[in-house]
C-alpha cells in the first residue's frame, strides 16, 4: 500500500514540475539537492561522533 502511495506522490509532483518553467525547476532541485547533502554531512558527522 506504502509502494502505492509512493507511485501516485512521485506522479503528482512529476506533473507539477512539468509545469513550471525550467528555471524555477532547476533552482528548486538545486535547493533539494543542497539540502540533502547538508543532511547527509550532518548524519554522517554525528554517526563518527557517536563511535
């Protein structure tokens, strides 16, 4: 059911990128894509701390 969800989600915002222009697309990934890195640094950061 989760998996399901997943697929319509992933549809929906697919047919809200597809909409906007690719300037705003890029800088929104850009800024997803920014602030995944940051988590990940951070994750990892605390995970070598804990050791």
């Amino acid at each position: 059911m989760s998996f399901l969800v997943a697929i319509v989600a992933m549809a929906v915002l697919l047919g809200a990128a597809a909409h906007t222009s690719l300037s705003v697309f890029l800088a929104a990934a850009g800024a997803i894509s920014a602030w995944l890195l940051l988590f990940g640094a951070r994750e990892g950061l605390a995970r070598l701390r804990r050791r």
